[in-house]
C-alpha cells in the first residue's frame, strides 16, 4: 500500500508523532507530553509531515 511505504520512508519521531495525532486522535499536549518536545516542535512536525504527504500523493498521482 502506497501510503505504508510513505509512513517507513518518515524518520521514526516524525511517523509516530503523525500517527499519533491522526489515527489515535492524540492531542498536541499528549504527544508533546509522551515524546518530550515542545507542543510548537509538534506543530512543526505535523505540518512539514503533511507538507510531505501532499507531495507523495500528488508523485503517486493522486489530484489534490
């Protein structure tokens, strides 16, 4: 599946935090909290993830 290949090629932190956040609905806090990084660091995190994650959708030739 396209999308697992996407989450292995993440670095470990950056997969966990994303998963963490959008397939166990985690908060911000809970994240921060459970990998000791700043809440802002998280926000960070999931933006640059999701910045990726629109790339590969649009080289795997999804239309966004």
């Amino acid at each position: 599946h396209s999308f697992n290949l996407f989450l292995r090629d993440l670095p470990e932190r950056d997969c966990n935090v994303f998963v963490r956040r959008y397939y166990h609905v985690d908060s911000i806090e809970e994240i921060a909290k459970r990998y000791g990084i700043s809440k802002a660091n998280v926000f960070k995190i999931l933006s640059r993830t999701r910045q990726k994650l629109k790339e590969f959708l649009g080289k795997e030739g999804f239309a966004l």
